[in-house]
C-alpha cells in the first residue's frame, strides 16, 4: 500500500515507539468483554494491539483516507464510525448494549480539539439526575502542559478553571510522559498520557452545575486578582468569609470543595 501522507489539519501525529504503545497499553488493561471506543485510530498504531485483547472495539474517526485504510483490513472485531468526535453523541454505544455495561475511552487525541472533546464526553454528567455516568474511564495522549493542567493540585501555577472543572467530575492521573521522538511526524510539543475516571460518587455536589461553571470562570478571569475582586458581581466579601475562605485569596490557591461551597452560597441567594 501507498505510504500514507498526514494531514495537520486533523492534527496527525501517528504514534510509532513500540515501548510506549505496549505501557499504555499495560496502563488501559482492557479486558475481552470491555465496551471501548478509540478516538481516532488513524492508521491503527494502537488499534490493533488494544483488538487483540478484545472481543470488540469501536472507532470514532473523522479522516475518510483513513477510514478507507482502516476498512481494507476488514477486521471482524472493528466497528468503525466516520465522524467528527465533537459531533458524537457517545451515549449511543451504551444505549446498545443490553447490560448497560460503562464505556472506556482512550485516544491519542489532535491537541487542538483535546479540551473541547473533554467537555463533550463530560457534557452528559452534569445533567443534575444523572449522578451515575456511563463512561468508566478515559485514557488520553495529550500535550504535557494540557495534562498537567488538569491533574493540578491547588496552589500549583498550573491550577485553574480546566483543573477545577475536570476534576469535580473525575479523578484525574497523570500516568507518563511522551517525547515528541515517538511520533511520526513529531509534535512541536511535549506529550503525557492522562486517565479520567468519572466519580462513582461525587465527592462535593454542586447544586447547579452550570452555576459551578460560571463561578470558577468568573473567580479565575483575572489570575492576578483576589476572590473578593474577581466574584464582587455575584457576592460579597463578607458572605465569602462566611464559608470560611480568605476573600483577599486568589482563586488559584481554593480546593474544589470550596468553590462548590461558593457556587452552593450562590444559587441558595438566588432561590
Ligand atoms: N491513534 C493514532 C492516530 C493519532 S493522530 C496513533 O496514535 O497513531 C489523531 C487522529 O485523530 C487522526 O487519525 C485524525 O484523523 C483523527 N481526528 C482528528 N480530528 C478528529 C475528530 N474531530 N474526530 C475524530 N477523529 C479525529
């Protein structure tokens, strides 16, 4: 076959180092029975070693010439499906199993689309009577700086708005790093594998989630400034100091219990 030619627009950088293929692969642990989906397989690099431990895998791709590639191998356990990732309502391939079984997800994902695809796939819990969700885990190959953003810890520079809101849906791991050497063409930037896990039980339950949102929005819109200055729209000094949390503070330094407790003060005002 015709040596496959990337595309940057679909933000193609296939992976080729063995050794770090084999460690995800040991990381995801998929077992036979496991309902998973790979966001875009490209040319299979993990595809194929993840088909062999299981009795079925569903791919999301976008990238016709791939597709095409991906279905001249006529592989009887790949269910391939050819559209944009950001489109998919994931919801379908649990709604087809007859033993509601969860959904694993894992891609190496184009970088530019890696938080808005994050958002999408966590879109469906924060439907307030949902509190059980119907994704497992996800396990992610995305820009270091990106998965050092979400698993960080109060206080660290990079804790902010992803971090907070990631985190009050899943439990966030910081699994290993990647060198650009091990994809081909390779990225201008670093790599890391992150996994999500989705709570079980949330351990803080915002009232609103879409309240939580715009909170933790508002509270980090300037980095610099304090909560007081940052959240004085939505309430006052005195009512932050009320729950216990320095107003002088910046946002960078609260844990998410405590912006679920301001965004919990908040829709109690507005009740
Ligand atoms: N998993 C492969 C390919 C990674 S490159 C490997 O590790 O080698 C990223 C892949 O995502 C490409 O196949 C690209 O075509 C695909 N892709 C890009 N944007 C997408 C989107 N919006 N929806 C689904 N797939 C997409």
């Amino acid at each position: 076959m015709q040596k496959y030619k990337t595309k940057k627009r679909f933000g193609q950088h296939f992976l080729h180092d063995h050794h770090v293929i084999q460690k995800l692969i040991y990381e995801i642990n998929p077992l036979p029975s496991d309902l998973m989906v790979e966001i875009g397989p490209g040319l299979g690099a993990l595809t194929f070693p993840i088909l062999d431990k299981l009795d079925k895998l569903h791919v999301v791709e976008i990238d016709r010439d791939v597709i095409k590639r991906l279905e001249q191998k006529n592989h009887p356990k790949l269910s391939i499906h050819s559209v944009d990732a950001l489109d998919y309502d994931f919801s379908t391939l649990t709604k087809t199993t007859e033993d509601d079984k969860p959904l694993r997800v894992v891609g190496n994902l184009p970088y530019n689309i890696s938080t808005p695809l994050i958002f999408h796939l966590l879109e469906p819990l924060s439907n307030t009577n949902k509190q059980q969700s119907s994704v497992k885990d996800m396990h992610f190959m995305l820009q270091n700086e990106v998965v050092e953003r979400i698993t960080a810890k109060p206080g660290n520079k990079s804790f902010g708005r992803l971090s907070v809101m990631v985190q009050y849906y899943c439990e966030t791991e910081y699994l290993f790093f990647v060198g650009p050497e091990s994809f081909d063409p390779p990225p201008k930037v670093d790599s890391a594998i992150l996994r999500l896990t989705p709570w079980k039980e949330r351990p803080y339950k915002a009232t609103d989630d879409k309240q939580l949102s715009t909170l933790v929005a508002q509270a980090f819109s300037m980095r610099r400034k304090t909560l007081r200055n940052n959240l004085k729209k939505t309430i006052s000094a005195e009512q932050i100091e009320s729950l216990g949390i320095d107003p002088s503070h910046r946002a960078e330094t609260l844990s998410v219990e405590d912006f679920v407790k301001l965004s919990n003060l908040v829709s109690n005002l507005s009740t």
